[in-house]
C-alpha cells in the first residue's frame, strides 16, 4: 500500500509528478538525469566551437567563460607544454566538448582527437 502523499500535496499529485515517485523511491540518479534532461532542453548545446558563437549573447557569454576556465585548470595543472613541433611529427588535434550539469553549470572540456 502506498505512503499517503505529504501535506499539502494530492494523491493525484503524488502520482503523476515523476519526481515526487522517484524521490519517494530513494532514485536520485534518476532524479539527476531528469534534471539534466530538462536543461537540455531548454538550452542549446552547441557541438562546435564555431556554434558558440553563433547563440545569443548570454549563453555565448556563459560558454566562453566555461573555456576559459578549462584552459587555465589545464594551464595550472602543466597538462601542455608550447613548443616547436619536431620534424616528422603530426599535431595531436583536439576538439571542445560541451555540456549543461544538472545544478545549470555550463561545463567545457577540451579532449583529444585520434592518436598522437
């Protein structure tokens, strides 16, 4: 038999609200993946980093800032060094990979393409 719902809240309520089931079935991963789910949607992931800079001044905003903070961790962590590159060596390329967390931070990471 199910709890009776919480004050102030319907039976109908309790039902057809997926996160009330879930939180009452102690499923937080669930939870999480609605909410970054829902941020999703209502904002535009951009695949490239040419697509930032074609979206609306705030989001272009939040996006740059996102990188440039994932280029001074990389920076303060020596994960790079700038050099010359040697003959007979091909530059390893990279690409940005972008993604909204669920608590609406704008999440940047710069990854590698292929082998080096």
């Amino acid at each position: 038999m199910d709890a009776p719902p919480p004050a102030g809240e319907s039976a109908t309520t309790a039902i057809t609200n997926p996160m009330v089931c879930l939180t009452r079935e102690e499923r937080a991963e669930h939870i999480y993946f609605l909410l970054a789910l829902r941020a999703t949607e209502t904002h535009v992931l951009p695949k490239t980093f040419k697509d930032v800079a074609k979206l609306p001044a705030d989001s272009k905003k939040r996006w740059l800032e996102s990188c440039l903070e994932e280029l001074k961790l990389l920076k303060d962590r020596d994960v790079y060094e700038i050099m010359d590159l040697p003959k007979e060596r091909k530059v390893v390329k990279n690409c940005w990979v972008f993604n909204i967390k669920p608590d609406g931070r704008y999440q940047s990471r710069l990854v590698t393409k292929g082998f080096s």
